[in-house]
C-alpha cells in the first residue's frame, strides 16, 4: 500500500464529516507515496495539525481462524486507524488500549480482523498528527503501510 490520497485536516472536521468511511468521495485528494515523501515534500514542512490518509486494497481469502493485522512501518508525531469506516484502537505492550498511537520513526500493529472483509476491498483511513516540530519537516506516516495475518 505505497499510494495514499491525503488531505490536510486543519479545523480537525474530517472524523465529523466522515472522511473515515468507505464511501466517502477522496477522489481530489492528492496522492503520496509515505515511504518516499515526507510532510515538507508535499508542501507541509511546518505544519502542525491533522492529516487524513485514505486508500484501498483489495485483500485475498484469508481463513476466519487467522488474524490480521495493520503495520504503520513509522510515524511522526500521532495515528488513528480507521478500516472500512469502523475505528481500531491501538494496544500497547502492556495490552493497553488506546484511542491512537503516538511515536516517533516507531512500527506500530493493529489488530484489523474484526473489520477487514476477506477476500475483498478494504477502505483505510489513517488520521495522522504532528504534535512537535523537528527540522526534517516530517510528519504522519512516515514508512510503508503492511497488511499481514498470523502465520499457520
């Protein structure tokens, strides 16, 4: 999942106006590569809010007994995740559950399989917040995004 549509959420109106649904129209939302771009490269360099990530992928039968699981490969700064419309908390090392994930050039996994259809499209939304400046000019996703599910 390398390319993402991206929106900058600077009145934080996006979870209100449904940015995180499935069929929400995205379509003239630029498109990123976060793997390769960072927030100063798509014109961001000092901002400091909120920024939506959306994208689709189409996943294979993956069997019902399996878990599946988001990977955000590294961020900077908060990511709250958001598959087919239906919000997924994070849990910490010491299963912890939180609301979002905060960390820097940190992976971070989710646990997706209540809300992924197998052998299906999925719709992701990511809502990403820079909460310090650095001089890099980075923000949100930071690495590439992984889909995977618990080995047989």
């Amino acid at each position: 999942m390398r390319a993402w549509r991206f929106l900058a959420d600077k009145e934080k109106k996006g979870e209100d106006a449904g940015w995180l649904k499935p069929d929400f129209d995205d379509s003239q939302w630029k498109i990123t590569d976060p793997a390769v771009e960072t927030w100063s490269t798509i014109g961001h360099h000092s901002y400091m809010g909120s920024m939506w990530y959306r994208t689709r992928v189409n996943l294979p039968a993956i069997p019902a007994d399996k878990k599946v699981f988001l990977w955000l490969g590294a961020t900077d700064g908060s990511a709250k995740v958001f598959v087919n419309g239906t919000h997924i908390p994070f849990i910490n090392a010491q299963e912890e559950t939180m609301d979002i994930f905060s960390g820097y050039c940190t992976p971070a996994l989710f646990e997706v399989s209540p809300a992924i259809r197998r052998n299906a499209e999925n719709q992701i939304s990511i809502l990403c917040e820079r909460t310090f400046v650095n001089e890099l000019g980075t923000g949100g996703l930071l690495a590439p995004v992984v889909i995977c599910r618990e080995r047989d």
